[in-house]
C-alpha cells in the first residue's frame, strides 16, 4: 500500500502471543468527519484484498479517526460534481467497500463512534457485529441531498424490519444509539470509556473459538442470506461436513470434555 493510502486507511495488525493477529482498520480522515470519497474508498477496498489472504488472520475491527464520526458519509464535495455515469462509478466504489466487508473470510467488528450517516452507516451494516458509542448518531439523509439511499441499505430491513426502513430511508432523520440499538441496528451501546474494552471482549471470544469453524460460519451466514429456506439448510450440511476436513472438531471435543470430566475419587 502506498505512502498516500496509509494516511487515507490505516491499517494495524495486532500480534497476540497465540500466533493469531488481530486487525485493525481506521478511515483515516477526521478533519471531514472521516467521509470517503473515491481514492479513500480504493484503499479500503484494497486494504482488505489484502488483509483476507492472511491465514493468521482472526477478526477486524473497522473504526473512524477520532472521536466525532465512525463515517460521516460520502463526501459531498466530490458528489456534487457528479454526472449520469460518474455517479454509476462513485457508487460501485461504496458498493465494493461494503461487499469487501461481507466477503471478508474472518468476523468484522465495527466500533462505531460519533456519526455513522448515508455510506457511513451501509459500511456498518455490512459488518458481522456493531457496537456503538452511546453518544453515537446515526442516519441515511441521502433523500435530504436530492438521492436515494441505495446499494448496502438493501441490508437494513433484514437488520430493522421494513417498517423502521422505510422511516429511516425516507424521513431522512437521525437517531440515537439506543434508537439503534432497540431496533436492531447495532449489538450493543456502551459509554465512550467502554468501546474498546467490549471490543476486545468480543474480540476474545473469537479467539476462544474454532479458527476453521469461525470462518465457516462466516462463509455460511453470507451464503444465508441469498438462499431459500431449502437452500440455506442444504448449506448448512455441506458445511458441517466441511467441518471436519480438518483435526480441529475432534480436537476441540476433547479438550472440552477433559476440562468437563467428572473426576471421582
């Protein structure tokens, strides 16, 4: 990644005594509420080309610079510029930010602080687990701006229901983190002091997890959500079976019921 990229995602790989690493992605760009705009958004799209060849690799943590916005959005400076085709072009780059989320083979955690508005809050859609500041806002005021909410905003009746969907896409308006979090939008709100920590929380539970079984979890949860009924159990199946095409099934077993065993005297 070049010297430009890195200032635009910034990207921290946490080594943990295991072996297993940790990421940790930042849109890097505070001074606009950290909006993305298209050079940013090939970082990112990038940076996680990258980061999913890694096999050590067990989870990111995707986060804005500093304390005011998670995303504020797409920059409107470049939008407002703007035509007919460019505009098929600037939206496939949000779209392929999202899609780069959900494609990731290992749990994505977005540590959402401050405003998480229009492509802001389609990023956070497209992550596996949400947790919020509860000084948190969010929005999708694209109608307010003369556009429609599109692409990842397809997520958001499976996350709210229709109903709140519609509210949102609509009206335009913003709401708080515990809205969001009553709704279904988000896991979890907690004080500015306690991201983190629940965060790594979190984050620990992944790592008491199944490496293979985690990311065949991942894998199958996307494959859910296209499939019919049907389909997703067939799914499900072949991917139990997939399970054990490795040593980790049978060794986790037993070390389950060695620390489970009654012991007699």
């Amino acid at each position: 990644m070049s010297e430009s990229a890195e200032r635009r995602v910034l990207v921290r790989l946490d080594q943990r005594e295991s072996g297993a690493r940790i990421a940790h992605v930042t849109i890097n760009n505070a001074r606009k509420l950290n909006t993305v705009n298209s050079p940013l958004m090939d970082d990112f799209v990038a940076a996680f080309a990258q980061l999913a060849g890694d096999d050590q690799l067990r989870a990111i943590v995707v986060t804005g610079d500093g304390h005011k916005a998670f995303v504020g959005g797409a920059d409107i400076d470049e939008m407002v510029a703007l035509d007919a085709s460019s505009a098929r072009a600037f939206i496939m780059r949000v779209h392929c930010c999202c899609r780069a989320l959900r494609e990731s083979p290992v749990p994505v955690i977005a540590r959402i602080q401050g405003y998480a508005l229009g492509a802001g809050l389609e990023i956070a859609a497209a992550c596996d687990l949400r947790v919020a500041a509860d000084t948190a806002r969010f929005g999708m005021p694209e109608v307010k701006l003369g556009i429609p909410s599109v692409v990842e905003a397809a997520l958001l009746p499976t996350l709210i229901g229709w109903g709140r969907a519609r509210e949102l896409l609509l009206l335009g308006e913003t709401f708080s983190a515990r809205d969001a979090e009553s709704w279904g939008l988000i896991e979890r709100v907690v004080p500015m002091a306690e991201l983190d920590g629940l965060v790594e929380r979190w984050v620990q539970s992944i790592l008491q997890a199944g490496t293979h079984a985690v990311r065949l979890q991942k894998k199958l949860i996307r494959a859910w959500e296209d499939l019919p009924l049907n389909g997703a159990i067939d799914a499900g199946i072949e991917t139990f079976c997939k399970a054990w095409d490795t040593c980790e099934p049978r060794d986790m077993m037993k070390r389950f019921q060695a620390s489970h065993r009654v012991k007699t005297i």
